[in-house]
C-alpha cells in the first residue's frame, strides 16, 4: 500500500536527522478511504477488505468497514462472512447503523442481510 512507501520515506528522514527507532507498533485504519461508491477502484477495495479484516483480529468492530470494503469490491459471500462475524463477535451497535452504512447500500435488501441484521433489533428491543 501507499503507507509503507510513505513509511519508508519518514523513516529515513528520520534517520537523517539523528532519530532513532525504539519501538515497533502496528496501527489499522478503522474507516474506508473512501466516502462514495465508485471511489476507489476493485484491487484497493481487496486491499482494504484484507486490512480491516485483520484489524478485526484485534478490534471486532473494524468488520463493519470490512463489510463494506467487500461489498464496494463485489464479494458478496465475503461482506456477509464479515457482516455475521461483527455481529456474532458481540457487536452492541444499531441495526440502523449496518442498514445505513453507504457502503452496503446494495446488501440492505439481501434476505441474508436482513436476517443477520435483525439480531441485534432483536436484543435492543428486548432491553
């Protein structure tokens, strides 16, 4: 991706001026780059399906974005996989927030789709 060479780049500027690394950490992204469908292209949408994925990893949530990620790059079957994942892995959030969500705009009349998404209607009703 754009941020390792971006990263390579800071880190000799880094060097240049006498600084020096003392510790290594992995960061994700938590969003899309994105705003619209269309913006970004097929391979960059995979990109990012496979990067929120593993963020997922370690922050359930992410797979909301990885979701999306996955619709905006046609993979139906993988959005849903992620979809089912945030909401079996305890996700508190509103149902109202996956219908929503721009990205998945094309799922939201999917059977599949609504099922998954009546689950945590369910719970917050039942509260």
């Amino acid at each position: 991706m754009a941020y390792a060479r971006l990263e390579q780049g800071i880190d000799r500027d880094c060097q240049g001026i006498g600084l020096i690394e003392r510790d290594r950490h992995v960061a994700y992204s938590g969003n899309l780059p994105a705003e619209n469908v269309g913006d970004l292209d097929l391979d960059t949408c995979r990109e990012w399906g496979l990067h929120l994925e593993q963020a997922s990893d370690h922050i359930n949530w992410y797979r909301l974005h990885a979701t999306g990620a996955w619709m905006l790059a046609g993979d139906r079957t993988r959005a849903i996989a992620n979809l089912r994942q945030l909401v079996d892995g305890g996700w508190d959030g509103e149902a109202e927030w996956l219908e929503g969500y721009w990205a998945v705009q094309s799922l939201v009349d999917d059977p599949e789709f609504k099922a998954i998404v009546a689950r945590p209607r369910a719970i917050r009703e039942e509260e």
